[in-house]
C-alpha cells in the first residue's frame, strides 16, 4: 500500500507536492517524510546515479523515478510490487506534468495554501489511480476465474466422453446379449444333440 508521495524539483530540491500519508502514525510519518526530503537534498547535489530506484527504510520502500528535472517519490509497505508502485509513479508524472509541467521551474516556496491546493489535487490523483489499479488488478481476478472455470469445463467435458462410452458400451451389451445368449443356447443344443445321437 502506499504511504506516502511526495514530488520535488532535483534542481534544489524544492519539494512540489507532498501528500498521501495514511495518517495513522504521525510520529512516523514525520520522520519518513524528513527522510525523503533528505533524499531530495542528496539528489539536488548530484548525489544519484539512476533515474529509476528502490531505497529500503525500515519496514517500507522508497520508489522513485526522476524524469527531466522532477523526482517523484513514493513510500510504500515492503510487500507492495515494484511493478505496481512504479506505474503508479509513471502516472503521477503523467498528470503532474499535464497539469503543473509549465510551473515546475518557475515555483517558488509554497505558501500553506498553495501546498494544501497540490495536496488536495495529488490525493485527487491517488483516487484515480487507486481505482485504476483495483480494476485492473479486478480484469486479473475475472481471467483467473474464466481459466479456472475453462480448466473444470475441460475436466468435465473428460468424464463425461467416459461416461458417455460406457453407456454405449452398456446398450451394445444390452441389445446384443439376449441374441448371442440365444445363438449360445441353439448351437450348444445343435452341439449336445449331435453328441448324443
């Protein structure tokens, strides 16, 4: 689950957008917010040597990915995929440049309220995305659910080929025995009749 996103400029670190902290420990979510602003500091110093990285903190990660002069970062539990966390960053970039990407260079220190309107549009993002990934990760149950039900139709389809050959086998049995019984019966006569006489 993600924990925490935050958006700066690599330049000086500036930070552009934070937001998305769950709330529920707020001791802990101070100190891996200074973590990342940390890092954002390191970052603006040149102190990094890939566009596309995973930082381990504890008991989460940080993901982040720095495309022209923005580093977008999130913070999610260990557990969370890599893959998921990433396409989640590559969409927050999609929308923050669509949305802010003629601001990135001129903005300055935000005001509180500035801050709480970026916030308050990344939660925007983090719903939609959210959803995204449900219904995506949802398309991913339904198919599970279609080949589970191919497999068992397939399984069925078997048994019941055997079951339907050895009802045949049966009506063969059924409508030729009387006749071969009799066949028996008259020639074993023939036979006791020739012996005898």
């Amino acid at each position: 689950m993600v924990k925490l996103t935050m958006i700066a400029r690599v330049t000086d670190g500036l930070p552009l957008a934070e937001g998305l902290d769950d709330g529920r420990d707020q001791k802990d979510a101070d100190f891996y917010k200074q973590q990342a602003k940390l890092l954002f500091k390191n970052l603006s110093k040149g102190q990094h040597e890939a566009s596309r990285m995973s930082i381990e903190t504890g008991p989460y990660y940080f993901h982040y990915i720095i495309e022209g002069r923005v580093c977008y970062l999130t913070m999610c539990d260990r557990s969370y995929p890599k893959k998921l966390a990433f396409q989640y960053l590559e969409d927050l970039r999609n929308e923050f440049e669509r949305v802010n990407g003629s601001q990135i260079e001129t903005a300055a220190r935000p005001t509180q309220r500035n801050l709480a309107k970026l916030n308050d549009e990344l939660y925007e993002v983090h719903q939609i995305m959210t959803r995204n990934v449900q219904e995506v990760l949802g398309v991913g149950e339904k198919l599970d659910q279609v080949t589970e039900m191919s497999t068992r139709l397939t399984s069925d389809t078997r048994i019941y080929a055997d079951k339907a050959k050895d009802l045949n086998r049966q009506a063969l049995i059924r409508k030729y025995a009387p006749v071969a019984i009799v066949i028996g019966v008259v020639l074993m006569l023939f036979w006791l009749k020739n012996k005898i006489w």
